[in-house]
C-alpha cells in the first residue's frame, strides 16, 4: 500500500465552555479519520457546526488536537516541538471563506504575502522578496502592480486570489480550503474553483476541501467524506458517493441539493430531514445521527456504529450495514 | 397556467389569475461622491396571485434594492425612485411614509437573508410577533397572542405557547429564519418578498424552509418575489424568472423555458459555468471571464458586453440594446440571442449524467 500524504486516526478535539459547576465539554471533533493522496482532494461536508472547520485547523495543528494520530508524509505532526512545527508549517497552508480574515486591512497585500515568505525566510533581498509576490500574484490571475492596494479595494474574487497568492508563497504541499467559494459570487465561484484546479495540476498539491456546496465538492474532488456530529459517517470516491450513498444521512444531504433543472427538481422525491442538529455537548447515544434517522431501528441507540467498508472502497459508519461498533455502556 | 412539467400547484397561477403588482419603468439611483449610481435601470414586471417570481443576478446587480425601493426602504435622499409599483390600485411610489407604514408588514410581508437583523436582540419574539399585529390588524394583546402561537405553530416552532418569551438568541439559525417567516406572513400580506431567505442556511434547513413558504403560498394564495442567486433553488420554485445585470432585466422567461432554452449571453454564461451534481466532468468550468462593473462605472452599450464572449461588437460597445420578446412571455435584452445548440448545451440538464439516486426506500438502497 502506498503511503499517503496525510494519514488522520482517531482525531479528537474538545473545547471546554463555561465554568466551575456550568463547566461543560464541546466535543468538536470526535473520533475523525481520514486518508488523503498526494495530488489529490478530499472533500469534506456537512451541515454547519459539524466540526469540518476544526478538523481542517487541528490538521495543522491551527488548534491542538485533544487525542489522536496525524501523521504527515511520515511525520507524527502532533509529536513535533514548537521549532520544527514552525519549520514543518511551510509545508502545509490554509485558504478561508473570507480572506479577509486572513489579510491585515492595514498591509497592502503584497507585504501580506511578504509576510509570510520572510516567517520562513523565503526569497531574501528586497529585490528577490518582490519579484517573487509579483509572482504569486500573477500566478493568481492578478497583476503584481496591485502588490501596493489594500484590501478594501479589492473585489471579494480578487481578495480570495490573494488569499491563495499568500497560502502558496511557502511552497506547500498541502492546502486547507474552507469554504473557499461560499461567500463568491456564482459567476466567480467558477473563476476561483478553475483556479485552484489549475494550481493542483501545475504544482502537485493536494486538497482538503471544506464545502457545503456538494455539487462544487463533486466536481474538484476525487473523493468526498460526509462529516456529522464531529465524526466522519461516510467516506467515497466522488461519483460513487453520489450514485450509491450508503448512509442516510448522505442520502438525506444529496436529496436537499437543489439542481438547476426544473424538470429534475420538481419531479425529485426529497428526504426531509427535520429539526436540527443536536449539540456537540450532549450527542445522542448509538449512532448520533438516529434523533434524525428515517431508518432508525431499536439497536441504533446500544451501538455507537464504525465506520466500515460497506462495498469496495466505500465505507460508512451506519448499522444498516452489520452491527459493527461500540456497544454503549452506561 | 404555467406550462411547468411535473406536480402543478394546486393554486391559480400565471397569465390568467389577477396581477396583484405591477412595476413600470422602475429606477433607483443614489448619489455618490463619484456621481449618480445607477443601480436599477427601468424595470417592468407583473406578478400574479399566487405566483412566484425569481429575482437572480449577481451582488449589486439591484435584486435587493429593486425590492425595497417599493416602499422605500432605502434612504431618500441619496436614494431616488421613479417610475410606478401599483399593489392593486394604490400605486407604491407615489405614497407618502406614513401612508407606507401601512403597506409595510401588512400588505407586503419580508423576508431577509440574517434573521439576527431583522430581529431585535432585546425584545421577546413574541413581542416581535405581536407588534405588527396589533398595529395593523387592531388586534388585542391577547388575540395577537393566540394568533402569534399559531403563526409559530405554522411555519413548525416545536411547543410555540412556551417559545413566545424567548429571545432570538435562544433560537438555532433555522428557527429564527422560520420566525421571521412567521412575522413576514403574520398581517396574511398580499406579496411576500424573500431576500435571500435561505442563503445563510444549511440545506437541509433551506429544503425545510422552501417547502414551508410553498406550503403557506398554496393555503393563503400570496404571491412570492423570491430574490436568490441561487439557480438551483429558483429551478425547484419559480413559475418565472428576471434574470438581472448591473440594474437591468437581461432575460425574462418562465422558469421552465430559462433552465431549457436560455437565450442571452449572461444567462447561458452563468448556466453553463455552475457546477451540477450528477455531471461527471473534472475540467475547468466554463466560468465567465471578468467582473460585474459598478454601479457608478457602468459600461456604455450593453452592461454584459466586457464579459461577453458570444458576440461584443461594436455596436453591442456603444448601444444600449433593448429588452425584446423573443418568444411569447420571452424577453431577451441583447442584440445577438444565443442559438438554441449552444443554449441546450449549457443547460443542467444536458449536463447531468448520473441520475439522482432514488431516495424512495426507506434507508440503504
Ligand atoms: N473555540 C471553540 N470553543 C468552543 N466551541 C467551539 C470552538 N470552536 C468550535 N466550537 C464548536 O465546535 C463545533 C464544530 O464547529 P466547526 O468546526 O466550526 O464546524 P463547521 O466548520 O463544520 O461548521 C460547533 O458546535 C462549534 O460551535
Ligand atoms: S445506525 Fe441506525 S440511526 Fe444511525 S444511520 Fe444507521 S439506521 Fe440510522
Ligand atoms: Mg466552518
């Protein structure tokens, strides 16, 4: 078996809200595994307040992960000292929904990007440190005169680009995307997406890709995992998780994607899901998904179910599918 | 009746049932430091009872303030409007405020995209709820009470008697959104105008949500301007559509006919560059080069032309090319229509590969 770039096991994080007697544990992320190749995109999806984007920081350690393996082309990321964390951190970059929580809106963009070449002392020299944000930028689909805006003065398309002009000045090899293209507009969600795909193909970079726009997910990435709850519940190649989804829960999340066809959309049969989502603070015992499960039976709530392999290379954490997983004790 | 395949509304839609708002010639420009922005451009549209008209465009293509320049929920001045919006016999813009305090809420009902502005922090929502209510209807506290607890009921508040003391805080996303519903509908308005309603929402709750307006649509017959930028969303509920750009109608057509047959440039640009689930392709979207111009710098000619890479000559350079009906109820605002090969090809459906899976058993397929 080949190795992968990025091999996550039993990931865990957990916040502690409140205090004294009110003192009370969020339970973010609960047991997350994942698998990523090298070159590749791993989609990751859900309802908000899932956990995906606090997978996506303890990845890199953006927040420390409670327990649990992440283990990064061979390096245990979680075992490494504060110095070669800095050092390993080239190495891996995030991209936000709003790049402008990611961008000083005091800092002309270019010393943004400069900023981050000069933490790992990249390209030094005035001239050398220049040449090389024109370059981002340019490679970003911006011309590198715009180095000297600030912020404000860009679109919110253009803002993203430097978002991603910045994640790439340290030459990573892996990039975090949350939510990349959420607060686009349509006809430059297209632009951002052709983009990123063209820098995965130029540079060999892989993806994990935070969404809740499924169809976007299904057209970047090579495989897709459905997170609920802090957990993973499925795990498939992108067309394969469309075509045969083996949890119900994806069912559910793929039969409320609207498609733009009215012929389609009005002849769908839909899941309704109701109500919401339950608290990260109390799950559901069993299979935290059973309080909104049309297939619910009595065993859900004395088995807290695995993620396993149902058919070939698809796996899902669903009793459906063999009474697979912990027994609850209490 | 609109020609929509699939299940038809039970209620009276489309060309034969009463126009409950007609818009005529509509502009709203604001001044700037850099001069007039232009920011919607005379529009026209009707709506009938019962029907759901889709606004989609792109941010400040002038969804939004085409809507609350209606009754002038813009600031004036900078704002300035013009043109006629009648909502029956009364005509909108020739009202003064305090006449338009009685349309707002009561014979037009809102809708916006963050329930957390458009409701106040500090009041209970019941208190939220009533208000109106009372106002408008002259109802008692205590009959704006019973009604507000069946209003929450309605659009599914799980035990609403008890919830009525709550803050909005106390609420998840999806049921403030239904709240604010509940105090869109609660003057039973002739119009319902949906910004963005579900946009902030996840989309188990945005499905939820559409149905519950569908539903209360069909019960109370209200006619439904529902402005999105979401295409998806409009295919599943939208009897016609006004597609906008940089402030003008480019394309106007029944749902059906814009998903199938799109004729302007912009309209096929924006189709064909969605990513759709079921289409199996990997390669790069055909996305639409540019950016939409700003208000203030709005482009002589045709607004699209910059970004337009169907034809963009000359004359599409220097003239304004006017909205024309193409096909009965069709109406295309370009000089050059997009041949049908082309527009077929764009279009979801040809592109969707994979069926969606059939969801009709109950769990694993
Ligand atoms: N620093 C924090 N302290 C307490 N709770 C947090 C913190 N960060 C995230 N959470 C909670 O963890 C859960 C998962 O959040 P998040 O990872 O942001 O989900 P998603 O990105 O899927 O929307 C949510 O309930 C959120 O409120
Ligand atoms: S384990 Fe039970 S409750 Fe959970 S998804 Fe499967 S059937 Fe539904
Ligand atoms: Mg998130």
């Amino acid at each position: 078996m080949s190795t992968a770039l990025l091999e996550v096991e039993d990931l865990h994080v957990h916040f502690s809200v409140g205090r004294g007697r009110d003192r009370q544990t969020v339970r973010a992320v609960d047991g997350v595994s994942l698998r990523l190749e090298r070159g590749q995109t791993l989609g990751l999806v859900g309802e908000s307040g899932c956990g995906k984007t606090t997978t996506g920081l303890a990845l890199l350690r953006l927040v420390e992960p409670t327990s649990g393996r992440v283990v990064f082309d061979g390096t245990d990321v979680r075992a490494l000292s504060k110095r070669d964390l800095r050092a390993w951190r080239r190495r891996a970059a995030m991209i936000f929904q709003d790049p402008y929580a990611s961008l000083d809106p005091r800092l002309p963009v270019g010393e943004s990007i400069g900023e981050a070449l000069d933490i790992h002392g990249l390209h030094q020299g005035k001239q050398a440190r220049r040449d090389r944000i024109g370059h981002l930028l340019e490679r970003c689909g911006l011309h590198p005169r715009v180095a000297d805006r600030y912020p404000h003065e860009f679109s919110g398309g253009q803002r993203q680009r430097i978002g991603i002009a910045r994640a790439l000045a340290c030459e990573p090899d892996f990039i975090v995307c949350d939510e990349p293209i959420a607060a686009l507009d349509v006809s430059i969600q297209a632009q951002v997406m052709n983009l990123l795909n063209e820098l995965q193909q130029d540079l060999g970079l892989a993806y994990l890709f935070i969404a809740h726009d499924l169809a976007a997910v299904q057209h970047v990435c090579d495989r897709i995992a459905v997170m609920y709850l802090g957990r993973i519940v499925e795990e498939a190649e992108r067309l394969d998780l469309y075509r045969e989804p083996q949890h119900p829960y994806t069912q559910a999340l793929l039969s409320a994607i609207p498609i733009p066809d009215p012929v389609r959309e009005r002849e769908r049969e839909r899941i309704r899901l109701e109500g919401d989502v339950p608290s990260p603070i109390d799950p559901p015992s069993g299979c935290r998904f059973r309080t909104r499960c049309r297939a619910v039976f009595d065993t859900c709530e004395r088995i807290d179910p695995a993620l396993q392999e149902v058919t070939d290379d698809h796996r899902a954490a669903c009793l459906l599918h063999g009474e697979v997983g912990t027994p609850v004790t209490s | 009746m609109s020609s929509a395949p699939g299940p038809t509304p039970d209620h009276d839609v489309g060309e034969d049932a009463e126009v409950v708002l007609s818009v005529r010639d509509l502009d709203v420009s604001f001044g700037t430091k850099r001069g007039r922005a232009s920011v919607v451009r005379g529009i026209d549209y009707d709506l009938h009872r019962g029907e759901t008209l889709a606004i989609v465009g792109e941010s400040g293509s002038g969804k939004s303030v085409s809507t609350l320049a209606l009754t002038k929920l813009i600031p004036i001045p900078p704002g300035r409007v013009t043109g006629t919006a009648h909502l029956g016999a009364t005509d909108l813009i020739a009202l003064s405020e305090e006449e338009l305090v009685r349309v707002r809420g009561q014979r037009i009902g809102f809708v916006f995209q963050d329930p957390m502005t458009s409701l106040n922090p500090v009041h209970t929502i019941g208190r939220q709820l009533t208000e109106g209510m009372r106002h408008h209807l002259g109802l008692s506290e205590a009959d704006a009470r019973d009604r507000a607890v069946e209003l929450l009921a309605k659009v599914g508040i799980p035990s609403p008697a008890r919830r009525l003391d709550d803050y909005p805080h106390q609420f998840s996303g999806g049921m403030r959104q239904r709240v604010v519903i509940a105090i869109g509908l609660s003057c039973d308005p002739e119009v319902l105008i949906a910004d963005e309603a579900t946009t902030a929402l996840d989309v188990t709750t945005q499905a939820q949500i559409i149905d519950l307006i569908a539903e209360l649509q069909a019960d109370l017959g209200m006619a439904v301007v529902w402005i999105t930028h979401d295409l998806g969303v409009v295919a599943g509920i939208a009897d016609r559509v006004l597609v906008m750009y940089a402030g003008e109608v480019v394309e106007q057509a029944e749902a059906v006919t814009l998903f199938a047959r799109p004729r302007h440039p912009y309209t096929v640009g924006l189709l064909a560059s969605l990513p759709v689930l079921g289409d199996t392709e990997r390669g790069d979207l055909a996305a639409i080069p540019g950016l939409p111009p700003a208000p203030t710098s709005l482009p002589p000619g045709c607004g699209f032309h910059p970004r337009c890479s169907f034809r963009s000559d000359e004359r599409c350079a220097t003239e304004r090319p006017p909205l024309r009906e193409v096909a009965p109820g069709h109406l295309v605002r370009s000089f050059y229509e997009v041949p049908e090969e082309q527009s077929r090809r764009a279009s979801a459906a040809a592109r969707i590969e994979i069926e969606p899976p059939d969801v009709r058993d109950e769990g694993v397929a």
